[in-house]
C-alpha cells in the first residue's frame, strides 16, 4: 500500500458555512505542527476537537481560524492516523488550505475512493462494506439509503461468511479424503446433497435479490395529465410550493411537458405537467404537444388524471380519454364547487380498449378532491404519490446486492456448486470434488475480498468521489 500521507476536501466544491478536509497517513502529526504550532501537535489528543489558527507552512500567512480533531491509528476511518479540519467553507480557503498542507513533504492529493481503499487494507471493512459506501452516498430514497446502511453494516458479509464456513468445512473434509484415497475405503458422501443443495438455495437467494445500479438510480415517475385548464401547473406549483410552472386560465398554455422534482417521505421523484389533452387539436403545434403528453405518460409509473371540479362536463371528459388509464384522479378548484370524488372511482376508463391482460374493463379504485389555492388534499395526495411509488418491503431485514462484481463471483459460485451436484450423482473421483470445492470457496471469499487482485480492487475504488 502507498505510504504517503494524503489529503482531500469531505464536502463538495462551493460555498458553505463549514467546510471539511481529511488527512491520512503517517505525516498527520507533522500536518499539525506545521499548521498549528509545536505547542498543538505536543497537545494533540484523539478525538477531542481543538480550535486553532491554521498559518501557511512556508510564508505564516494566516489561513483561517477552524476546528480540527485528530484520530490516532488504528480507531479511525481509515485504520491510519487521520486528521479532520473544518474551515470556514469559502473556496478559497479550502484551496489555500489543500496547497499548504500539499506543500508539506511525504503528503499528496488523495485519488477517488482512497480512503475507502485504505479502510479495506488495513481491515476495517470488507470488500461488500466498501462497495456499499457509494451506495449510502448515492441512494436516490429511503428504501434505497436503508439497504445500504444494511449492507455497510455487514449483513451481506455476515450471509456470504456463513455460506463460505459451511463450504471451507466441506472442502477441508474432501481434502482430506484425497490426501488419503489410497488408505482408506471410498468416501462416504450420504447427506452431502442436502448440504449443498441448501448451500445453493441460499445462493439462489441472494442472487435472485440483485438490482441493476441503473434502475435504482432511476427516479420513479409520476404524470398529471388531463383536459386543458384543468388545474395541472397550479397543482404541479402547490405541491413544489412555489410557483415553477407558468399558470394562466388561458387554455393551452403549456404546450411541452415540464418536469420537476418532488420530495416525498420515500425519496426523491420526478413529477411531469403534462400539455392539455382535448378531443380535437385547434393546430399542428396543439397536436404535437398532445402526442408528447401521451408519449411521456407511456413511460410513467403513476398516471395521475386532473379533472376541472368546476366543469359540468367532466363526464363527457372523462369519455374522450378512455385510452389513457389513469392510476388514480384528482378533481381540482375544490374550493369553487363542491366536490364528490366517490363519483369517478366507479367510472369505466376501457369501454372503448380491450385490456388482454385483465380481460375486463378497468376502473379507478381512488381519488381525491384538492385544491391547489387553499392546500385542501395536497398532504393526502403526497401520501397516496408515495405509497404507490415507494412500495414497503413486507420485511424490514430484506437485503438486495447491487453490485455486477458480487452478482457475478454468486453466479460462479452458484455454477461451480451445481458441478458438485452434478458429479455427486455420477459417483465421482474425490479429487474432482475437493477442485470443484475450491472453485466455489474462491468465489465466495472473492465476494468480501478476502481473495481479490489489484485489478479488481482499482475498478472499485476508481468511481468513488475524491475524498471518500
């Protein structure tokens, strides 16, 4: 492992109250000399934050007035000693900061995911742990950031330890067998395929739990659509709480989708105010945004139909769009009229559409009646946007792996156990048991990283941001 000190900003570029940098190495105690004085780094004590005035190495020019602590090896992130600074987050000091200690020799600037890397090293975390740190980053909701608190908490290792004890004892005993299979008689293998067959049903599991980085990074997507001046944009500023999306009574006035984002209890979402949809377009342009706003609702994930509540007409509306089948309705301006939403959840939205996957017409099971000016309905339709678009896990403990390097090193092992079984039932040489099982048991161990190459470990750590 590289034995120089290194050094890297936590927060990201820009300006903030409080900004933080992090040193790691065996140059930490010179940083703080350097810095602060002989005075401070003969003062120092683990994890106690200290105030001092950071002076330029080389000049004594005054860098900023800040808090630093200081982690002593091994009780730190990285299992070095770490130095932890929080200046005041203008840009300026932090870059002033990152030259001064830079200019200090045996210390550089920190590649992406370094400090993971050299967590991993000197054992602090496995290999599934340091993976699941991007995840904990990166979660885009809730349910996300709670899988990988799981797995950086060690739950996949916990599984994947199991699993490899169970093989390592297996294979220990096949070894044996085969520096012996000239002594003794054949090996008696009686309850050995209920063994694996368990081993690979747990595999299975596992594997069958993995999600693609690329669909969970994507945002769920919600749609409003409906007849035009139907309370879409007013309904798109209320629910933001602010006025994003240009509002006018007159018809027709938002002629692209606009997208925007939403926060909900579950997490972040994507939600699109969509052109009117009428029965007859008035022009080419009135036509054209029609067709984008059923081009965008084909890729929704919650269709969402806003009906004017002030419209005697609503139910001939609804008619002219049975081809778009909306997830739920909601019936606006509430506050102009009144409101009896029960009526348009027993509405057909098929008579027109054969629905071969059903066999039998559709019909809205919610709705809801809001009002964009008062704030009437706008918490109870949040809640009905997150409910279906974060759906709960039935159990809390539930885990999925979202690496393609764990998927793939189960996939082998899962693959390399299905040879044991296959072998098991054709009578086998000993020996092609114990290579199999050794194929299986790398797999796994490759899985945590307790086999792993250079290779392998810089593709991780290479997408990680500077500093983590």
């Amino acid at each position: 492992m590289d034995s120089q000190t290194i050094v890297a900003p936590m927060t990201p570029a820009g300006v903030s109250a409080v900004a933080a940098l992090r040193v790691s190495g065996s140059q930490v105690r010179l940083v703080v000399e350097r810095l602060f004085g002989t005075k401070a780094v003969k003062g120092l004590v683990p994890r106690m934050a200290n105030l001092g005035t950071a002076r330029d190495p080389e000049s004594g020019k005054v860098l900023d007035s800040l808090l630093y602590i200081y982690f002593e090896s091994p009780n730190s992130y990285t299992g070095e000693d770490v130095l932890e600074l929080y200046p005041h987050g203008n840009p300026l000091i932090v870059r002033d900061l990152l030259q001064a200690i830079r200019s200090i020799e045996g210390v550089r600037l920190a590649e992406p995911g370094e400090y993971t890397r050299r967590a991993f090293l000197n054992g602090k975390m496995d290999l599934t742990q340091a993976e699941s740190v991007a995840d904990v980053i990166h979660s885009a909701n809730r349910a996300e950031l709670e899988n990988a608190h799981r797995l950086l908490s060690g739950a996949l290792s916990k599984k994947i330890a199991t699993l490899t004890a169970q093989v390592k004892d297996i294979s220990a005993r096949l070894e044996l067998d085969v520096d012996f299979a000239e002594e003794e008689a054949d090996p008696d293998y009686d309850g050995w395929q209920e063994k694996f067959e368990n081993i690979r049903t747990t595999i299975l599991q596992i594997l069958n739990s993995f999600r693609g980085k690329a669909n969970l990074s994507r945002l769920p997507l919600a749609v409003l659509y409906g007849a035009p001046n139907a309370g879409k944009s007013s309904l798109v500023n209320a629910l933001l709480g602010e006025d994003r999306v240009l509002v006018s009574n007159v018809p027709g006035t938002t002629r692209d989708f606009v997208e925007v984002r939403l926060f909900l209890d579950g997490g972040e979402v994507r939600l699109v105010d969509t052109a009117g949809i009428a029965e007859h377009a008035t022009d080419e342009l009135d036509a054209l945004s029609m067709k984008k706003s059923r081009e965008i609702l084909e890729e929704a994930d919650l269709k969402i139909l806003v009906l004017d509540g002030t419209d005697e007409r609503t139910d001939g509306a609804l008619q002219t769009r049975d081809e778009i089948i909306p997830d739920f309705i909601v019936v606006s301006k509430s506050d102009l009229t009144s409101c009896h939403p029960e009526l348009y959840e027993t509405k057909n939205f098929s008579s027109q559409v054969e629905l071969s996957s059903l066999g039998k017409a559709k019909r809205v099971e919610g709705s809801l009646c809001i009002s964009s000016k008062t704030g009437a309905g706008l918490a109870e339709l949040k809640s009905v946007m997150n409910a279906a678009l974060f759906k709960k896990s039935d159990n809390a403990e539930d885990l999925w792996i979202t690496s393609e390097r764990e998927k793939a090193c189960l996939e082998d092992a899962y693959a390399g156990v299905n040879r044991v079984l296959d072998l098991l039932r054709r009578n086998p040489a000993v020996e092609l048991l114990a290579f199999e099982m050794q194929l299986v048991r790398r797999a796994l161990q490759s899985i945590t990283g307790e086999i792993s190459s250079e290779d392998i470990l810089q593709s991780i750590f290479a997408g990680f941001c500077i500093g983590k």
